[in-house]
C-alpha cells in the first residue's frame, strides 16, 4: 500500500436512506474517501453495502443525512448530474451493452462529450489494453471478468475523481476474480479514489487502504484494511462467513 492523502474527497454523513417508504435500510451511516485511497465496505448481506453507494451516487433517496463532494453538499443532486461532478459509477448488474462493441460500450460512456472520444480512450487503453485489442469485438461475447474491465473502462471515460464499484466480483471464477481485483488497484494508482462494495471480504480488505464493515445499516468496525482483516471480532463475526479463498 502506498502512503495517500486522507483529506476527504467524498463523505457520507449520518445517511438514513431505503427503497421503500418508511423502511430504513442504511440507518446512520458515516464514512469518507480520501484523495487516492481505495476504500472497501464489507458486511453481511442485507447490511446495507450497495444501498450505501447508490444513495451517495443518487440513486436512493436520501432521507436524512448529507453527501459531501469536498465541500459541496451534493444530497439532492440526481446521478446524472454527480457523472458532471467528477463521480463514476459501475453498477453490479447488466453493466455493458452486450449487442455492442467494446468501443461502441466506451463511446457510449462519453456521448456527451463525443470530441474527448479519442482521448480518452487512448488513456483508457493504456490502463486496459483489452479495450484496445477486442475493440471490435461484441461484449455478449466476453468473458464476465472482461464484461467486468469494460464496464470499469466505460466509467473512466468522464475522467471522474471518485469511483463506485458495486460488487465487481459478484459471479465470477476465483481466477476472474483475481484479475477484476487487480484492475481496480490500477485504476486506483492512477490516481482515482475508488469506494469499492464487496462480497468477497478477505480480497476486498487486502487490497484496500481503509475500510468499512457495514451490519444492520449502521457501521460496525472501521480500520484500515490490514487492522480489520487481523481484528479477531472481524474474523470470528463476517470473515469466517464472507471470505471466499
């Protein structure tokens, strides 16, 4: 791990939020990312972890509680509108178009901004060369660890400050795995700070340089990611149950 500026870049602060009304789901949620760090939340299922995200990313109401961009209060702006701000956002499910290509799924992660295309996905190419070398090819018929690095690629193509992955494990082979973790730490030391949920807690917290234990909505231990992966109350309460080795 490197040594990374803990100045907060995006914060959550005391966030009650839920689908349904009158149904918490996060209840009290605090937390932070720093300038280049890669923070992962972990937790139980049903703890709150991808609700989490996606009330920071606009896409749960909020219901009390703020989301701070730096010193921006950015609660009530809607998702499209933080995409302007600087934040990306993989979801865990139908993340890429499968009928298009590898191309055409970054193009469409810039369509706004169509004359940046080339630019950035030069630099996008340079992080995955896989976007380069299966441009062509259609992502229905990619493997899910590849649909996985697309999907990452096309949120990059904004150029954004701060990244949400929302279980980019979810359903692969230990060896996808593997390569879908590695690709976020390189998109984390080129410099984006990523927020990062996860099932698979052991390979979430080696990698990471803080994180988050979520249970019940509220959180339940926080430290960095080697001080909770050797906390023996972490260990006996959530990795016993959701390391996957």
């Amino acid at each position: 791990m490197t040594d990374t500026d803990t100045t907060p870049v995006l914060a959550a602060v005391d966030l009650v939020a839920g689908y349904i009304p009158e149904v918490d789901i996060l209840r009290g949620c605090t937390g932070h990312v720093g300038k280049g760090e890669l923070v992962g939340v972990i937790g139980p299922n049903g703890a709150g972890k991808s609700t989490l995200i996606k009330a920071m990313f606009g896409l749960v109401p909020v219901r009390s509680g703020r989301v701070m961009l730096g010193e921006k209060d950015i609660t009530a702006l809607p998702a499209h509108a933080l995409v302007s701000e600087g934040l990306g956002y993989v979801p865990q499910n139908d993340n890429v178009f499968p009928s298009l290509t590898v191309e055409e799924n970054l193009e469409m992660g810039i369509y706004l901004r169509p004359k940046e295309f080339r630019t950035r996905y030069a630099a996008v190419s340079d992080l995955f060369p896989l976007v380069s070398d299966r441009r062509s090819q259609k992502c229905g018929s990619l493997s899910g660890g590849e649909r996985q690095v697309v999907a990452m690629g096309r949120a990059l193509m904004t150029d954004p400050t701060v990244l949400f992955l929302d279980e980019p494990s979810a359903g692969l082979s230990p060896m996808m795995q593997d390569t879908v973790f590695e690709s976020v730490r390189t998109i984390n030391q080129s410099g984006v700070s990523i927020l990062m949920v996860e099932q698979n807690a052991s390979k979430c917290l080696e990698i990471a340089h803080r994180g988050y234990v979520l249970d019940q909505g509220r959180n339940a231990y926080e430290g960095t990611g080697e001080e909770l992966l050797n906390d023996p109350k972490v260990i006996e309460l959530y990795l016993g149950t959701l390391a996957k080795i």
